[in-house]
C-alpha cells in the first residue's frame, strides 16, 4: 500500500446553525458557535487515514493554543504532523461557517496560517513519497507551492491528485499532471471558462453521485432527516478516493469507496467525524 502525502489548509471551524440563511442585510439568530477542526488539507488528511492509508501532512498553523492543538488530535489519529510548520506572529486560519436546518452551508475562510505554506515547507515530504505514493492537494495555499508539489511528485513517479477547490488557474503543465483533477459542478463551469484541458478530470454531483471520465457511479441517497451538516462532504470524498487509489483500488472500486465515505459525511456536525476508540483506522 502507497502512502498518502496531503498538502493543504489546516483551519479552526467556527459554526453556528440557523433555521435559515440570512438574505443579504438580514439578520437571523444563530445557536453556538461551536469550534472544530477544519480546512480543506487536515479534512482530506483524516478522511485518507479513516480510509486505512499512511498520511502524512505538510501545511502551517499558528504558534496558538488552537493551531497546536489541532496538530495534536491529528496526530492521535495517527497522521504524520512533522511536515507542518508552526508560524509565530501568525493566527491559525479559521472558517466561520453557517448552517441552515437542512444541512446546506454558507462558508467564509480567513487564511491566516495557510498563506505562509510555500515551497521549504514541503521539500523534505516531497522528497520522501516516490511511485505507489499519492499526493493530494487542493487550492487554500498559495498556488505556487501546490504547482511545486505537483511538478516534484509527479517527477517522483507518486500520483497527483489535485483537489481544484477553490477553483483557481493552475499552469497547464500542473494541470496535466492531475489523476484525476477533481472539481464539483461549479468549479467544472469555471474551469470550462478558463480554457484549462485535464487529461484525467473527475466531476462531483453531490447527491447525484460523481463522473471519473467516462467511469459514473451513483450517489448513495441520505434521507432529509438524516442530513446534518454538508460540510467536508466533498473533502471525505477526495480523502477515501485518495487511500482507495494508494491501495491499489481500481477507478470503479476508487469512486464507490469515495461516494459511500461522501454520504457518510453528512450524517455528522462538522468536517471531519468525531475520533473513534483505539483500533478505528483513524487512530491507528
């Protein structure tokens, strides 16, 4: 089995729940907030290890109480922290986030930490993963340290899988180098618009399931009452494909296990699932 090397944001999640979101200019009454651990990068990180993979993690976060705490449930759950720097005079980025009765949310990223993350950060972990490995990122650092990364795994023979969430251009090269470039339905309108061609492209419909190429699977249908919270759905999903592909999963078996860790996303308040007793994967 490969293992999988995430590069990507580490966030404080602040929540509150509405019945409702608010129009704009409206205010509504929230119940919280409540914080939990977040960020693109540390969601995928412990959806790969809930998956069974080896993850190790390069990023940054603040020389804070929230920042090293959030290093030290990482690493009780059994992922490699050492390629995350701590930054002093710099916050932990946080996300305050809204939801609604329904499950749906509203997002707002204050970076702090992450922006910091450059190419230092990650040449040793780069250095380390080789073919079998699978590296994978998203878009909340800096998109010069991810085109590195991608451009260094690749050379390496590890797979690169690049989350493009939130959508931004990345160099063609970089691009080309995605198996697969993952994107939900919005970002796939935007990357249409930049003119951007991936040679492997993988497209999330939420409930509707998701499209590898050709290869379709189904959603896996989570009843409305059900339905607790929709954030990091989507970072679950690439978290499981990216442990399914390093242990050698075909495409088919990649987005059946990533559609089912999905769904199972959102049966829980925050995103990333509450840390499971010693022999959970995550823990192990």
């Amino acid at each position: 089995m490969g293992r999988v090397l995430v590069l990507g944001a580490l966030n404080l999640d602040l929540v509150t729940r509405v019945e409702r979101h608010p129009a704009p200019g409206e205010t509504v009454l929230g119940q919280g907030p409540e914080r939990f651990d977040g960020g693109k990068g540390g969601n995928q990180a412990v959806a790969a290890r809930a998956g069974g993979a080896d993850v190790a993690m390069v990023g940054a976060v603040g020389d804070d109480e929230g920042g090293r705490a959030y290093l030290d449930r990482l690493a009780a759950r059994g992922i490699d922290v050492i390629g995350v720097a701590v930054r002093s005079g710099v916050p932990t980025g946080h996300a305050l986030i809204t939801v609604s009765e329904s499950g749906e949310n509203t997002i707002v990223v204050v970076p702090g930490a992450n922006e910091t993350v450059d190419t230092g950060d990650l040449r040793a972990a780069v250095s380390s993963i080789g073919p079998g490995d699978v590296l994978l990122t998203q878009l909340e650092v800096p998109l010069r340290t991810v085109a590195e990364a991608a451009r260094a795994a690749a050379a390496a023979g590890a797979r690169v899988i690049i989350n493009a969430a939130p959508f931004a251009a990345l160099p063609h090269d970089v691009i080309a180098l995605a198996d697969p470039l993952v994107v939900n339905e919005h970002e796939a309108m935007l990357l249409a618009d930049s003119g951007l061609v991936p040679s492997s492209l993988l497209v999330t419909f939420g409930a509707g399931g998701a499209a590898w190429d050709l290869e379709r699977v189904d959603g896996q249908p989570v009843p409305d009452d059900e339905v607790i919270d929709t954030t990091g759905a989507g970072d679950a999903f690439c978290g499981a494909l990216a442990a399914a592909l390093a242990a050698g999963a075909d495409r088919s078996r990649a987005l059946a296990v990533a559609t089912a860790a999905g769904a199972a996303a959102v049966r829980h308040q925050g995103a990333q699932p509450e840390m499971q007793h010693p022999g959970d994967p995550s823990v192990m």
